[in-house]
C-alpha cells in the first residue's frame, strides 16, 4: 500500500499564509512554520530543496490569495476606484499579508513603468480611458498617481499608523480621484 503524504505543498502554502497572517513575514522560517503546522521540517523539504523555493511558491500562492480578494470589490465600470479601494482594504483587514506583498523584500524591485506595463494593470487602465474620457498617457498618469497615493494610506493603514473606516477610505480614495481629473483644483 502506498504511503499517504500528510502533507502537500498545498497545505504548505495554506498553512503558510495563515503563518503570515497571524506572526508576519519576519517570522517565516522552516522551523517555525512546521511548528506552527505540527510536523518537523522533513515534509517541508521533502517538496522543497530550501526555504527560497518554498518562498517562490508562496509569493505566488499570496498573489492568489489576493487576487480572491480583490475580486470580490473590483468593478469594471468603476476600475481604478474599486482596485484602489480594495487594495487599502487589504491592508485594514490582512496588515501581516499586506506588508509582505508590498512592503517587505519579499515581492521584488519594479520601476514605475514596469509597475505601469504590467499585465495585471493594463486593464485598469485600459478601462479608465472609456470611463474617463482620457487618453492613455493621461489614465496611466492618473492610475500611477492614484495608485501611489492609495499606496502611501495603505501602508499607513498596515502599519497602524493611521486609524480609518472602510467609509473613510470610500471617501479619501474618490476624494483623491476627483480632484485628480479636476486637475487638483
């Protein structure tokens, strides 16, 4: 009879995420997160040559999870407003995954324009060109201010430096918007 594997690198990466969530990237090693799971680190390396590999895996399987999570909130007919919002939101009710998607080492070194080129952002802005009435220079300038700004409250909102409500982060986000297309008036 074959062996039964306990543990799959699904579990890994679930149980992974929960690590995150509860202690923070910081604390992401493979003894602590076998721990956290029950099991020594055998399993973990069993699927895994070393805990960079599982890292790789891992900061994939968060891009999922947030994906899921955005998802819930975007909507087509309003992009940059509702990705904005949603992103903020990560932070106010995920703030150990927010920081280890977007502000630890952990997700990499982009540029703007590469920030702006990528292929999960073109189709907000593609979107803001119909819904705005503008050109594509003008939503990419606008998506890159928006998105900077949300950034900066999101972070803030992650670290607890700053205390909101999801109605205050509606009304700063849409604030920002409008006055963004105003031309800051």
């Amino acid at each position: 009879m074959a062996r039964v594997e306990k543990f799959s690198k699904e579990n890994f990466l679930e149980k992974g995420v929960m690590f995150i969530k509860e202690k923070g990237i910081w604390a992401l090693n493979a003894r602590d997160l076998c721990k956290f799971i029950g099991c020594s680190t055998q399993p973990l390396f069993r699927h895994y040559k070393n805990m960079e590999e599982f890292k790789i895996d891992l900061k994939g399987y968060l891009r999922k999870n947030y994906e899921l999570f955005i998802h819930e909130y975007v909507r087509e007919d309003d992009y940059l407003f509702t990705i904005s919002t949603a992103y903020a939101l990560y932070a106010l009710k995920f703030p150990n995954l927010f920081f280890a998607m977007f502000l630890s080492e952990f997700p990499g070194k982009r540029t703007i324009r590469e920030v702006l080129d990528t292929k999960r952002n073109q189709p907000t802005i593609e979107a803001m060109t119909k819904i705005y009435h503008i050109s594509i220079s003008e939503a990419e300038e606008l998506y890159r201010d928006v998105r900077f700004y949300t950034h900066g409250l999101a972070s803030q909102i992650c670290n607890g430096s700053i205390v909101v409500t999801e109605d205050e982060i509606v009304s700063l986000i849409r604030n920002v918007i409008q006055k963004l297309l105003k031309g800051g008036e």
